[in-house]
C-alpha cells in the first residue's frame, strides 16, 4: 500500500508517481474510448447544424428560420450555452468528481440533442441548441480533467490532442452524413434533418454504457479524504496491466504529502489563479481566444462561402467540408508525438504562428479572385492541419498548467472566457460577413482569425510551460501539498 497517514486529514501517498510510471496498455485505450469519443459527437453535431443550414431555411423544412439564423444566431445561442456549462459543471467536476459530472453532463448533452430532432418552431430550435451547448461545455471540463489525470506523464500530449482533435472525426462523419440528410430521393425535406440528431442520440447512449467502465481520478480521490478508494483503483490498474504485459511493473519512487480538504473556495482559485499564475492565465487566454475565434468565427460559415461565392450546390457543400475535417484530425495524430518530444512550447507556438500566417496567405488569394471552390478547400485543409493541433494543445495546456484543485474549473474559465469573446462574437460576425456577398468582407474575417492565431502565438512562445514527460503535481504543486513550490 503506498499511502500513508501520519496525522488525521494528511496523507503521504507515490499514487501520482504510480500513475505516471505506467505502460501504455490496453486498458489506457479504454480511457481514450470511453472519454474521448464525446467530442466525436460534438463534432458531429456542429458540422451537420452547418451544413443544413440551407436546407433549414426552405419551404417544407418543419422550421420557419433562415440560414443566417441558424449559422448566427443558433450557433451562438450553442457557443453560450457551452460556455455557461463548462462554468456551472467545472465548479461541480472539482467539488463532487470527475466520473460523477462526466456521466451527467453527458446525459445532459444527449437529452437536449433529442429534443432538438423534434424541434416543430424556432424558439424550440433555438432553446435546445443552447442547452446541447450547456451539456457538452460540462463534458470540456470533467473530460480532460479525468485524461491528463489518468493517463501517464510521457503520453499525456499526444493522448489529449488526438482525443480533442477526434472532433473532427465527428465533423467527417457529420459533412457525410448531412449529404444523405439533404438528398429528397431518399427523404423529405422535414425528416432528414432531424435523423442525423437521433443518430447523434444513438452513439452517445452508447458511449455513455462504455463510460461506465472508467474509474475515478485516483488523485481527485486522494485530495478529497478517500485515499482508500483512490489506492483500490490504481491497484485494480495496475494488476490489469501486469496481467496484459506479463511483466511486473516498476517502483515508483516518489511521494507526495496531501493535506486533505472537502473543498477550495472561489476565492482561492482566483488568488492562485490570476495572482500566483497570472503569467500562465494570460497564456491561456490568449491561446484559447485565437483559435476560438478561427474555428467558431469561420467553419461555422463556410458551407455559406461555397454556395455564395462558387455557387456549389446545398447538397455537396459536405463533401468539401469532409475533406478539410480530415485535414484537421490528421493534425493533432501526426504532430501529436512532438508535444511529448519536441516540447510544448515549440510546438503551440510553431502550430499557432504557421496556421495563421496560412490563413492571411489564403484570405490574399480569396481576394484576388484566385481561388475555386477546390482550391479554396485544399488550403484550408492545409491551414487546419496545423491549427486544429494548436486548438487541441490550448485545452492540454489549461488542464495540466493549474493546481490539481483548481483543474476543471481553470479548464471551464478560459474555454468561456475565450470562446465567449471568439465563439458568440465571430459566428453572429461573420454570419453577417459572408450574409453580405462582398469578397472583401469575407476577407477581412479570414485577417480577424488568422491575427489573432499568430498573436497567441507569439504569447505561446514566451509563456508556454515546459510541461513535455513531466508529472502534474510537478508542473504545478498542489494547493493541499504540505510545501507547495513556487510557480
């Protein structure tokens, strides 16, 4: 047993080190299925609202809305509700548990998605749009709180990247599937649309069975009086894992001394927050707003660019959407790796500066009339490559830069606070952008975006953590450690 009570209310515990020194396994894979596949649904359920925007908007859709109203004002009203959830649920994910909120918010998510396929009047739409937001904002929190929690130091990178990067394995599947929603051969106008929700529905109940399956945070635990529990998890771990290796496992070698509390206050975590880590605050702000602002601000209307300016049918707008899906997956799975080798620093701020400075490049050729619908596509694919590994290092870098207590709420702070100023802003901006059918107003949307990812970048390589292969509570020491160290 590898924890140790010297005094009521503190233990001396190596869970952490046990943690950290584990071997990819299988059971590791469990994880990354069982949490990371939600955003495979979120990603899902934003492309197709994008792509039926058109469809939306015609006589005998069952709704009488616009397309600007469902690019603009129901995609906001989804951004807010994200951003008021990942607030209200990340308080709750460090104060009552990771597993607790991640099956609830979950839950949340999927009622609302179901309600949303019976939608029968605009304010329905709209209502459950923003509560689908409420649900998956909560699942931003306690799902990267619980994977960088779980999975070993030398993997964290590149696990949470792909996993936060698998969104756009839902957008592929989202653009393809919105192709047979929008096809009146196969069905009417009002019922396609509201299937490709109830699939939706039907992969998270599924999800949601696999969930069960995943522990607690053994460190969550340990913080929170229940050291026992948090051993008899890491225990079952690791004989699970020496059963699939066949070989005994390493000593881990290091401890830590908890001083355990039921709960931290608002107040502290805005002391150490904003005071003690201010440095690192700006870092997340900063990375969170510039690709907030890119991804919500234009992938949101893009489906409106191809049929407005090169005339491309409403029903093949996802096919071009899946090509640059995968473009943006392909990202964090090939230059995952490097943000466990190279290091973060190099890469967040390589990842950021190169996907913006693309982007001016393609807003030039757009504005020169140089660019079809094809070659408009082949370089946006080319520019999310580089920007989606970048977006999916600003949610590592918040949950792994923080104090262990203050995780999943830091994690919900600057997602909101960036996605409110990037997320509500840019959809309703460039709705009315591209609603305007003048190239260079389109133009100027695409500059917005693209400096503001190089201006996150230039942050990122001056303040980025050197964070690659290093413990948790190394990177920053708990507030209950018997001596915290300095930032």
């Amino acid at each position: 047993m590898s924890v140790t009570a010297p005094r009521p209310g503190t233990v001396t515990t190596a869970i952490p080190a046990r943690l950290d020194r584990l071997p990819w396994s299988r059971w590791h894979w469990t994880i990354v299925f069982g949490l990371g596949t939600v955003w495979i649904l979120d990603g899902l359920e934003v492309t197709v609202v994008g792509n039926i925007a058109g469809r939306l908007s015609e006589p005998g859709s069952g709704l009488p809305i616009s397309s600007g109203q469902v690019t603009g004002v129901a995609a906001a009203l989804y951004v807010a509700g994200a951003c008021s959830g990942a607030l209200f649920w990340g308080r709750l994910t460090d104060r009552y548990g990771r597993k607790n909120l991640f099956m609830i918010t979950l839950a949340v998510y999927l009622g609302a998605t179901a309600l949303t396929a019976v939608s029968f009047s605009t304010w329905w739409f709209f209502l459950f749009r923003f509560f689908t937001g409420f649900g998956i904002g909560g699942e931003y929190a306690a799902i990267n709180s619980a994977i960088d929690e779980l999975i070993p130091a030398n993997y964290r990178g590149r696990v949470d990247l792909v996993i936060n990067g698998s969104f756009w394995l839902g957008a592929v599947g989202g653009s393809l599937l919105s192709i047979l929603a929008l096809n009146t051969d196969f069905l009417p106008k009002d019922v396609g649309w509201r299937l490709t929700f109830a699939l939706g529905v039907v992969l998270g109940l599924v999800i949601l069975l696999v969930r069960r399956h995943v522990p607690e945070s053994p460190r969550w635990l340990l913080i929170h009086g229940r050291e026992r529990e948090a051993e008899e998890v890491v225990t079952d771990i690791e004989q699970k894992i020496e059963t699939q290796t066949g070989e005994p496992l390493p000593r881990a070698d290091r401890e830590i001394t908890i001083h355990q509390r039921e709960s931290i206050g608002f107040g502290e975590i805005a002391r150490t927050v904003f005071g003690r880590y201010r440095r690192r605050a700006v870092l997340g702000f900063s990375l969170f707003i510039g690709q907030a602002f890119l991804y919500n601000a234009i992938t949101f209307g893009f489906g409106a660019i191809l049929t407005k300016f090169f005339d491309v049918p409403t029903g093949r707008t996802g096919y071009y959407f899946a090509v640059i899906a995968v473009g943006n997956f392909l990202g964090p799975l090939v230059l995952g790796k490097l943000f466990d080798t190279v290091g973060r620093r190099v890469m967040i701020s390589s990842t950021y500066l190169l996907s913006g400075l693309l982007l001016f490049g393609t807003a030039w050729l757009f504005g020169r009339g140089s660019l079809s619908a094809d070659t408009l596509t082949a370089c946006w694919c080319v520019v999310l490559f580089f920007a989606s590994a970048g977006a999916s290092s600003a949610y590592l870098t918040v949950s792994e830069i923080f104090p262990m207590e203050t995780r999943a709420m830091s994690i919900a702070f600057f997602y909101a606070l960036g996605t409110a100023a990037g997320g509500i802003s840019g959809p309703l901006l460039f709705a009315d952008l591209t609603n305007t059918g003048r190239v260079g107003d389109t133009v100027l949307a695409f500059q917005i975006g693209a400096g503001l990812m190089c201006a996150a970048g230039l942050v990122a390589a001056l303040l980025a953590v050197k964070a690659e292969r290093r413990s948790l509570e190394d990177i920053a020491t708990p507030l209950t450690a018997a001596a915290p160290a300095a930032p």
